[in-house]
C-alpha cells in the first residue's frame, strides 16, 4: 500500500484590496499571501476502489462538498487513473478562520497524489487543477510568499521572502466570506487605491508598508463584530508592530518584533480562553514538507 503523510500549512494575507465584481461573480482582488507554521495533517494512502475519507473535526464535510474530496477526483480525472484513495485529515487550522486551511489541505491532496503516483506531471497541470477546485488553492502548490491578484489565479513569487514571527487569534466563531463580500461591494467603487504590489519587504521593514497592507475587510467585519475589534485592540496594544484581519476574517494575526512580549500577549489571551497560536513565516523552499 503506498502512503504519504503531508503537511497544510495555513496562510495569512498580508494586506488584502477588493478592487471589483468580475462577470463570473468572483471579485478582483489583491493581496500578499504568505504561508505560516500552522497546519493540518493529511494522510493519503492508496487503498480500495472509491474515495474514502476521514477527520478527527465532526464539522467537517466528508462529501463532495469538501475541497479534498474534489481534489482527489480531479486528480484521478485529469491522469486518467483509476486507483481507490483514502484521505485523513487531522485539523489543527480552525474551519472558517480565514487561515486558508481548506484551500491549504486541497493543494496538499494534489501534492499528495503527484508524488505518489505521477511524479512527472508538471506544475503548470497541477496550478489548472487547483483553480478548477477554487480561487485561494494554486498558490498553496507553492506557498511562500506570493502577490496574488485576479480572483487568486494571478500568482507571482516575492523574493527574497520575508520572515516573521505572528501571534494568530481566532475567536471562535467563523465569517461567511459571502457574507463578507456583499457587504463590502460599496468599496469595489473606489477609483484610488494603494497598491499592495508596491510592498517591498527588504530588510524586513513593517513599520514602512503599514499603509500598504491594509485589509478592506476589516472596515465592515470589525464593525460587525465587536470581539474582532477587542482582540486587535490587545494586540497593537501589546507590542505587536502589525495587526490584521486574514482574509475576510475571522482570525486576527500579530506580527512581533520581540518575542517576549509576543509570548506574554500569547499567555494573556490564553487566561482569557482564546485560541492564540504562535506562527513564523514557511517559505517556498520548505513546501512541500511530507513523509512516506
């Protein structure tokens, strides 16, 4: 029985513009992904004559309405193989945090099966399988750091890639990204932007692109719901010298310059019974990560 086990890691978007509703209902957008430590656990193994799949997390979907379960049907369709598949999938990323782990584990399930069954198939095939699974999987293929633009299809490498080291918070609770997004249409109208893709990261400067990595989100979400807010009140006033919503939210990351006091933000929020992770960046050359 072939077997591989791979890790998923998570993402934080480092700035995030919603520039305007496409034709096929996407938004354009742009945004600086990165990957981060955080990841779920993905076991495949070559087993049976169907897709089984499993999880330790009930509110998963085992169906075809999970992105893992499509992947591997995809993946079997377009190399033209018939073998039985079994996933596990053991979640450590919180579902619905904005972190990406869905699209992340997706991405993993493609990995996963090319290098066990057809490791000569190239990284353009498996970019066009992963937009056809949906928007945020290709750049996980890759992950590192990455300016992301389009409905997510457009991804180009940022080097060199910075590190980081992040406090990430979920609150407990999901947001629906549809949601997110029609309460954001208003600010699809804007004429004048900054552009994120003029972000340079050399030397690590944060301070220097605090204007540029801003989230279009957090205008409505953060209004919503007022636990956002509090929490990224704590952080900023904790020592973190960057705070953001990820993605349409609801996870919101510190980025630290000094450990200490990212460790004493990280052991308040615990006394207060928050989901506080400590994260730094995974570059490109660390993806994949995987054992048979």
């Amino acid at each position: 029985m072939k077997r591989i086990k791979i890790r998923a890691f998570a993402k934080v978007n480092l700035g995030l513009s919603v520039l305007g509703k496409r034709k096929d209902g996407y938004h354009n957008i742009e945004t600086i992904l990165q990957t981060i430590s955080l990841y779920d656990e993905i076991d495949i193994s070559i087993n049976g004559k169907s897709i089984l799949m499993t999880t330790d997390n009930p509110e998963l979907p085992l169906d075809e309405s999970n992105l893992c379960y499509r992947a591997a049907r995809i993946f079997l369709k377009t190399t033209s193989q018939k073998p039985g598949i079994k996933i596990h999938i053991k979640k450590n990323i919180p579902i619905g945090a904005g972190l990406g782990g869905g699209s992340s584990d997706a991405a993993s399930v493609l990995t996963g099966l090319h290098l066990l069954l057809t490791p000569d198939i190239s990284k353009e095939k498996m970019k066009n399988m992963a937009i056809s699974i949906g928007s945020d999987v290709p750049f996980f293929i890759d992950g590192g750091t990455a300016f992301v633009s389009g409905k997510g299809e457009k991804i180009k490498s940022i080097k060199p890639e910075p590190f980081f080291n992040y406090l990430v918070v979920f609150p407990g609770f999901g947001i629906d990204t549809k949601w997110a997004y029609e309460k954001i249409n208003y600010l699809t109208k804007k004429k004048n932007y900054i552009r994120i893709s003029t972000c340079n990261f050399n030397a690590g400067d944060i301070a220097g692109n605090m204007v540029l990595l801003k989230n279009d989100f957090e205008e409505v979400v953060l209004r919503e719901y007022k636990e956002l807010k509090k929490i990224r009140q704590f952080l900023n006033q904790n020592g973190a010298s960057l705070v953001s919503l990820s993605g349409s939210g609801s996870s919101i990351y510190g980025i630290f310059d000094n450990r200490k006091k990212l460790n004493n933000a990280r052991i308040l929020l615990d006394k207060e019974d928050y989901w506080a992770k400590e994260a730094f960046s995974i570059r490109s050359s660390e993806i994949p990560k995987f054992s048979f």
